[in-house]
C-alpha cells in the first residue's frame, strides 16, 4: 500500500488516556509527509531525467550504428577503389609493355635496314672506287702515249685550228 504525503497530512489517531501528544504526532506526521513530498518530487525529476538520458543514449547508439555503417560503406568503397586503380595499374603496365615491344621490334627492324642500307652503299663505294681507278689507269695509259709519241699534235690543238679556219 502507498501512502501519499497528503494522507499523512490527514491521518488522524484515536485519543488514548495515556495516549501520544497529539501536537508532537501532528508535527512529526508534517515533517514526513514534506520529506515524502520531497522525495517524491525528486524521484518524477530522477525519472524524467532517466527518460531524457535514454532517449540520448538512443539518440547516440543510432548515431553510432549509422557512423559505422558509414566507415564499412566508406571502407568498402576504399577497397573497391584500390582493387580498380590496380587493375588500372596493371592494364597501364602491360600495354607500355607491349607499346615498348613494338618499339623494340621497330628499332630492331630499323637497325636492320640501316645495316643492309649501309652495306649496299659500302658495295656501291667499292664499284666507284672501281670504275674510277679503271677510268684513271685508262687515261693514264693515254697520257703516257702522249708521252711517247712525240710529233703528234694534241686533238685539243687540231680542233681549235680547224675551227679557226672555218671561222675565217
């Protein structure tokens, strides 16, 4: 049974003959029925506050649970980003790869037609050389045949008198 401090406050007790000092009852039943009233106004303050803390408590653990699934989302995403640019990566180095043995193959081919290029002018030097040692062994001979004739006019001379006289 609860009693509420206004039936303390109008409790009343039968009179005895050597009864309590019914001012002395009356006091004491005022003072707990105001420590009654107090306590009573506390704990509806102690309970509203227990209700506004859960409610923060709540406020913060939706708060948190959305914080976490915020970090895994965030993780996630992270992952998901470092497994792409490896990817990305991964594609880059393997077409620089085979861009890279493309140019290899093409320079090998180059270098190749430089040499055989090379070696076709080397060849081609060579018969220069030839012809002209030929074509100067030849004129040697004939200046040497100058040499030895010794009344032969030179055709150089024999040209410029023929055409002296038919200018004339």
């Amino acid at each position: 049974m609860k009693v509420t401090p206004l039936e303390i406050e109008k409790m009343e007790f039968k009179s005895a003959i050597f009864g309590y000092d019914k001012k002395q009852i009356r006091n004491f039943l005022n003072e707990i029925a105001n420590d009654l009233t107090e306590l009573i106004k506390e704990n509806a303050q102690l309970k509203e506050k227990i209700v506004n803390l859960e409610k923060i408590q709540n406020d913060y653990q939706a708060m948190e649970k959305k914080l976490q699934s915020t970090l895994l989302i965030i993780q996630e995403f992270k992952e998901s980003i470092q497994k792409s640019t490896e990817r990305e990566a991964e594609q880059k180095i393997n077409e620089t790869k085979l861009q890279c043995n493309v140019m290899i193959k093409d320079a090998e081919r180059k270098v190749s037609d430089l040499k055989k290029e090379i070696e076709n002018l080397l060849a081609e030097k060579k018969r220069i050389i030839s012809k002209i040692r030929l074509f100067l062994t030849e004129e040697l001979a004939i200046v040497k045949n100058y040499e030895n004739e010794p009344n032969i006019q030179s055709p150089v001379s024999i040209n410029i008198e023929e055409e002296n006289k038919n200018l004339l």
